[in-house]
C-alpha cells in the first residue's frame, strides 16, 4: 500500500496534466482499493462460502458502476457547450 501511495504521489509531482495525470492516478486507486478491500472486508476469503465469490462479484460490480457513473459525471462537465 505504502508502495502505490509513494508512486501517486511521485506521479503528481511530475508536470502531466489532463487525461496523462487522471488516468493513472485512478488505476493507481482502483487497485488499491482493491486491495484494501480485499483484506479489511474478508473477500480473500470469499470463496470458501457457499455460492462461491458472490460477494466478490457484487463488489466489482459495485465499483464497476461507481467507475461509470464518475466518468459519466466527469465527462458531462468536460463536455459542455
């Protein structure tokens, strides 16, 4: 975690602007989230219930749809005429 988090900080640093600096940074979250999540929320352990990785899928469901919808919301003001 303290790996990524020095790296998002290193990558703002550096001068990129607009889609150069947003995307990684994103992606850079995403999988840190991810990461948390799969180990404060128990998902590692997911598959030792009984439907298999139910929560699992709900979950990046639920952040695919997050994702989407910021996007959306993002590119709605980015768009304006």
């Amino acid at each position: 975690m303290a790996a990524i988090t020095a790296l998002e900080v290193i990558w703002s640093y550096l001068g990129f602007e607009g889609p150069a600096l947003v995307v990684p940074l994103v992606v850079m979250m995403v999988v840190k989230f991810v990461l948390v999540a799969a180990g404060f929320m128990h998902l590692k352990y997911d598959l030792a219930l009984v439907n298999g990785r139910v929560f699992t899928v709900l979950f990046v469901f639920g952040l695919t749809l997050a994702i989407v919808v910021y996007a959306a919301m993002i590119a709605s003001f980015a768009f304006q005429i």
